[in-house]
C-alpha cells in the first residue's frame, strides 16, 4: 500500500479556504460599512430637506403672523370707527330730543307746580320741584304717564317745605323717557299734517 501524505494538501486546502474566508470576510465587512455609510447618507440627507421644509414652514408662518397681526389692527381700527360713527348717529338722532323734552314737560305740567331740576342719567329723568298740593304732583305723574315720551313715573319723596315764606311741598321723582313711543308719536303726528 502505498501511503500518501495528505497533510500538506490538506494544509493548502485549509490555508486556500481561510484566504478564501477572509476574503469573503473583508467583502462582506466593506459591503456592510458602505450599506451603514450610504444609510447615514440617505438619513442626513432626508434630515437635511425636511429642516429645509421647516424653516420654510417657519418663514411662512412668520408671514402668516404678521398678516394676521394687520388684520386684527384692521378689525380694530373698523371696530373703532364703527363706535365713533353710531356715536355721530346717536348724537345725530338724538340732537332734537331736548326740544321734544322740553316741549313735553311743558305740556304735562300742570298749573300750581314749579320745577327747580332736571336731570338725566342715561334714559331716566330725576324731576325736583314745589306745588302747592299733592294732588298736582299726581296729575303730573298721570300726564307723564299718557305722554308718548315717557313712562314709569315713581315718587321717590314728597315734603313740606318753606318757600319765598310760603308754604309748599316739595318732590322728586324720577321717569324714563322712552324714544320709541316718541317716535311713533311723531310718525303719527307727521302723517296727520
């Protein structure tokens, strides 16, 4: 029998196999960075565009923030003028109601009754005054009552009082004026003549 010696073939196989492993080793380990590599690449650049796409998103709000700050100095400044012109309306509406008040408290008022003030807080008439009976003080609170231009009469105190060394009573009472049964009487009054 013949005897071959084997062991260094098998030393040439074995070493041609661990060349041939690390071979595939060192591919395999290059083909892993350069995919971790191009990985990295690829997220940097998505990262890149969408801070991109941010500050852009940034820019426009920034924009859109301004706008919306012009706008509500608009809607302010259209508030204010809007106040300031049903001010010039109410005052314009309203610059004859002295004369129709005046006019109305002079038709109301009955003989033997003087007022001393007049006053107005809003809608509401605070009368003071000297009769000589109070009798007269309740014909006035019913005329004011059947006035068109006011309502609500309410005596708030009725007193003795010395005036020029006679003898009379002295009221207050207040009233609410009221513009829109005013103004129906005035239609009504207009449509007549």
């Amino acid at each position: 029998m013949i005897r071959i010696n084997l062991l260094p073939h098998r030393e040439l196989a074995r070493a041609a196999r661990r060349r041939h492993f690390n071979v595939l080793l060192g591919v395999a380990v290059a083909i892993g960075v350069i995919v971790v590599a191009l990985g990295h690449m690829l997220i940097a650049a998505q990262q890149s565009a969408q801070e991109a796409r941010n500050a852009y998103l940034e820019q426009e709000i920034a924009k859109l923030d301004k706008q919306i700050g012009e706008i509500q100095r608009i809607r302010e400044q259209t508030q204010a003028l809007l106040a300031r012109k049903q001010v010039v309306e109410t005052l314009q509406s309203s610059r004859t109601e002295v004369v129709y008040l005046f006019d109305q408290m002079i038709r109301v008022l009955p003989d033997g009754l003087y007022l001393k003030s007049i006053r107005q807080a809003g809608n509401v008439l605070t009368i003071g005054g000297y009769t000589q009976s109070s009798a007269r003080v309740s014909t006035l609170m019913r005329n004011l009552e059947d006035s068109p231009w006011f309502e609500s009469p309410r005596l708030i105190e009725i007193k003795a009082a010395t005036v020029n060394n006679l003898r009379a009573n002295e009221f207050t009472l207040t009233i609410k004026q009221t513009r829109q049964r005013a103004d129906d009487a005035n239609a009504k009054g207009s449509k007549k003549s």
